[in-house]
C-alpha cells in the first residue's frame, strides 16, 4: 500500500486543526506558542508533499524559507515570554495586557 497524497493533506489538516485549537482554546503562551509552530510545519509538510507529487523542487525551497522565518520567531517569541515571565512571574496571556505604566 503506497502513501498517497491524500494522506499527506488529511495529516496536514489534522495538525493544522490541532494548531489552531491550541491557539484559540489556550491561556498559556508557551502553548500558543507550539501550536503557531505545529501550523506552520503542517503547512511545511502540505509544501514538500506537493512538490514530490508534482515533482518540482520550489515548494522545497520555499519550505527552507519558512524554516529560517520559524527559528527567527522563535528566538523573538521566547526572548519576549522570558522577558513577561521576569516581570509578572506568569506567562498567562490574559497577564499582557497589565504591562502598561
């Protein structure tokens, strides 16, 4: 039995509804975090399966764009929960919005 492209869409879809469930559904900032990153790699994944099924290299490529674009929001992401967490000793997302004054 051969993994068809149907497969990879229905994981894609899978995990780009978990990604927004977490992010609509969750408090914590570490959470949305991982879920922006669960749906940026289900895109990812939809991407180089596309591109091996029509046999073109570009999605690949614009996947390694998406990668390098991913670990700047991370560092940025994480650089700014640590610096929440330092002030208000939560990283409760319901907190951000006490950090004015």
């Amino acid at each position: 039995m051969a993994v068809t492209i149907e497969w990879y869409i229905a994981l894609s879809t899978i995990l780009f509804t978990l990604g927004a469930l977490g992010v609509l559904l969750r408090r914590n900032a570490i959470i949305i975090f991982m879920s922006v990153e669960l749906m940026l790699n289900s895109a990812n994944l939809l991407l180089v399966a596309f591109a091996h099924h029509l046999g073109d290299a570009t999605g690949q490529v614009l996947v390694f764009f998406v990668m390098t674009v991913a670990a700047a929001e991370v560092a940025v992401g994480l650089a700014l929960i640590v610096a929440i967490f330092q002030s208000k000793k939560s990283i409760d997302i319901g907190d951000v919005n006490l950090l004015r004054g």
